[in-house]
C-alpha cells in the first residue's frame, strides 16, 4: 500500500497498516487512541505494550495521553518496550505522542493546545533514506456536533433533543476550531510533499467521517436519519488524503465508522 498521503480517520480503539515483507520505502503505522494512557481498564496500559510489541510498527501515533499519572507516558511506553527488547524514540504532549523506532529529527507545533481546543505536532524522520512527516493529533471534544445528532450530550451524556437540520448540526461543529487545525495541518502537510517527504495525520479527530454517514445508512447505527457532510475528513479528502480505515474497510454498511463500538464488528 502506497502511504505518500495517508489520513488515519480514528474515533475507533486503533487503525493499523502493515505489510507481510516490507520494501525499502513503505513504512507501518499504528494509530491508537488510549483513553487516559490505557490506565482506566485494568490491564489497559499492558496490553498497548503487548500490542506494540506484537505490530512492531515504525510508528505509534497516541491520543488521549492525558497525563493523569503525572508520567510521560510515551517514556514510559518506551521504557516497558524496551524491557522486551525494542527501541523506540519518543514524543509527548499535552495529549498526544509519537514513538517511532527511528530517530526523530525535528518537531513543530502546527496547532497549539489551548483551552481544550485540541493540537496537532509535526515529527520529522527517515526510514530507510525516505523522509517521513508524522503528525500526531487530538481535535476539540467539547463541541462535538455529533453527540447532537444523537440526541446525546457528550459531556454528561444526558439525553437531549434531537436537533432539526444538518445545517444545525454543522453550526456546533464551527466552534469546535477542528476545521481551522486541519487547514493549518494541510497547509503544512502541502509544503513538506513538495520537498519530498511521505505525510501521515493521525489521531482522535473527535468527528465522523463523511463516508460514515451517507444516503445508505441514514437509518441505521445511531445517526438518526441524518446524512451529514462532516468537515475534516472533506477537508482532507479534498486535499489528496486517503482515509486508510476506508481503503481498508470500503463498506460503511458492514464497517461503520465511528460508532458506538457495539455496532462495529
């Protein structure tokens, strides 16, 4: 699989990409998003470990590192890998990180974590002479417009009213600054294309794919009878992204999205 342009739509446990014999310019990602470091499940933050170790991935993509436990979580991830005998180097913020087995030569904050509105970090390497932009992100989960066309509030989940339109729906979604940190991603992601490297965006983008909620499943899951345009990934799309879960999982009857998890098999 060709990873030039590569978006990871996420809201779900992990999307990974990986290949049985790898060639000199192809690369594995694992997206994960661990819910405050994996530490609210017993057994969470082992089996991330277990997991890495299983994928063996060139890159691991965190959201929702959350640093409840006072730790630098990616350290620590690499701390526990390397008590199994893999290295990795690694990146940590506020609330997302990077592990990658090479090293990491640059950083850039493209959107900086304010008043939880999200981030997105620029992490630069080099996997066999082919340079790599990773980016790792977490958008704004406090507007998020489609806990509305659920009828559900996302903070307490306290039932509300379901809104009337689309266009409703939308108008929540403007507040949340997801598309102004996607628009800045791409503005970045053009200028690093166009001086030869490979661009991958992952992480929690706290919003649906618009593949998800289309004419055909308008009824089903828990979209309400909505077809929803949902911005970032049209944004991304629009820029040359590929969703990966999507070029995985073609059938958003059989694969939805982002669901609750009960309904993805």
């Amino acid at each position: 699989m060709r990873l030039t342009n590569l978006l990871f739509t996420t809201l779900l446990l992990f999307v990974s990409v990986f290949a049985r014999s790898q060639k000199s310019n192809e690369f594995t990602v694992l997206q994960w998003n661990v819910w405050q470091e994996g530490t609210m499940v017993p057994g969470g933050y082992d089996a991330i470990v277990n997991e890495i170790v299983r994928l063996k991935p060139d890159f691991v993509t965190f959201s929702e590192v959350r640093n409840y436990n006072k730790t630098n979580f990616t350290a620590r991830v690499c701390a526990s890998l390397k008590e199994k005998g893999l290295s990795y180097y690694s990146f940590y913020s506020y609330d997302t990180g990077l592990l990658s087995k090479h090293p990491i030569t640059d950083s850039l904050t493209v959107f900086p974590e304010k008043d939880d509105h999200g981030s997105i970090y620029r992490l630069t390497s080099s996997v066999n002479g082919h340079k790599v932009a990773v980016y790792t992100s977490h958008l704004d989960y406090l507007d998020c417009a489609y806990y509305n066309a659920r009828g559900y509030d996302g903070s307490t989940w306290k039932e509300i009213p379901l809104p009337a339109s689309v266009e409703e729906i939308l108008k929540v979604n403007v507040a949340s600054q997801r598309d102004d940190a996607i628009r800045l991603f791409i503005t970045q992601a053009e200028k690093d294309l166009a001086a030869g490297y490979k661009v991958i965006i992952g992480g929690d983008f706290n919003e649906p794919s618009y593949r998800d909620w289309i004419e055909k499943n308008k009824d089903m899951y828990d979209h309400n009878g909505f077809v929803v345009p949902w911005t970032v990934t049209t944004l991304l799309e629009e820029a040359g992204f590929v969703d990966s879960y999507r070029k995985i999982y073609p059938n958003p009857l059989t694969h939805p999205g982002f669901t609750y998890p009960s309904d993805n098999p």
